[in-house]
C-alpha cells in the first residue's frame, strides 16, 4: 500500500461523508468522465472514485455530485498523497475501511473507528472478541454451558430411558 496520511485524509475529506470513508448506498454519486468525453455515472462509494481516478488511461477526471459538486484529477490526488502513485492496493485499503465489509471505518485525521460486535471465541474458552482486539470472559461462551431448554427436555427424556433400564434390571 503507498497511501500516505495526507493522501488517506485528502480521501476521506474530498470523497466521503461528513470526513469519513462510505460504502455503497450512503448517499455519494459521482461521474467519471473517460477519455472520449463519455461519462459513467457511479452511486457510489469512496472506494469506487478512487479505483476510477487511478485509471488515467481511461479516465481523465471524476466529478462528485452527491452531496456535493466538484470535479477532480488523478494529479490532485497523486500531490495529496505526497506525489507517491496511488494503486489498486490502495483502492483495496480504502474499501475494507469503509465500514461495510469490515467494522472500520477510516475518518479524517482519525485511525479507524471500529465498531464491536461481540462473539464467542472458538473453540469455546469463556471469552468473547469485539473484532476490534478487545476481549472480555463470557461464561455463555464456556465450552461447559448448561443445555438450553429444548437439550434440557432431551437430557429428561435420557434421564427418564436411564431409570426405567435400572428398574428393568433389578
């Protein structure tokens, strides 16, 4: 990856929402003008202008009109980023901090936020994870959890099987 911080902020700044990176369906639309003067017309998200403006061989700029209008240029982005080229690793990067595939989501001057969602460990050992690098005991995660009610009522019918072989036998 060659995004450097100023060209992650310039992104988020430039072609998120309220300074954060955005997946698709959060209200960002853009037009990439190709070379031959034809637009594509993107509902888009962060990700997505950036994978466009990187293709100077077929794009020539990219004009963001939702939720705001301005037209940009793969140089703009290339000074942001310290004049380092930006690649299709760095498209990678920016939409797996979107927030819709992963629960972090990149902000300006921010490290990325993420969002917990809790779940047991496996295998089992008391312990739940916030897919953010917390963790915390659980003992619904124990790999020893007592039986839920439907194995309760199989656990009494085993029971029950297991008396009247004990009475059979005497």
């Amino acid at each position: 990856m060659t995004l450097t911080q100023n060209g992650k902020d310039y992104i988020a700044k430039e072609w998120g929402i309220n300074g954060c990176y955005v997946p698709v369906g959060v209200g960002l639309a853009y037009k990439a003008i190709k070379t031959d003067g034809t637009a594509v017309i993107g509902d888009g998200d962060t990700a997505g202008i950036v994978q466009m403006i990187i293709m100077r061989e077929t794009y020539t700029r990219i004009e963001v009109i939702s939720p705001k209008t301005q037209s940009y240029t793969y140089t703009e982005l290339f000074t942001a980023n310290d004049g380092i080229n930006v690649d299709i690793f760095d498209v990678r990067w920016v939409a797996l901090n979107d927030g819709y595939i992963s629960p972090e989501q990149y902000c300006l001057g921010l490290p990325p936020i993420c969002t917990p969602k809790w779940v047991c460990e496996t295998p089992l050992n008391g312990y739940e994870n916030d897919g953010c690098g917390n963790r915390r005991l659980n003992s619904v995660c124990n790999s020893d959890v007592p039986p839920s009610t439907n194995d309760a009522t199989a656990v009494l019918m085993l029971i029950a099987i297991i008396v009247a072989y004990l009475i059979m036998k005497k």
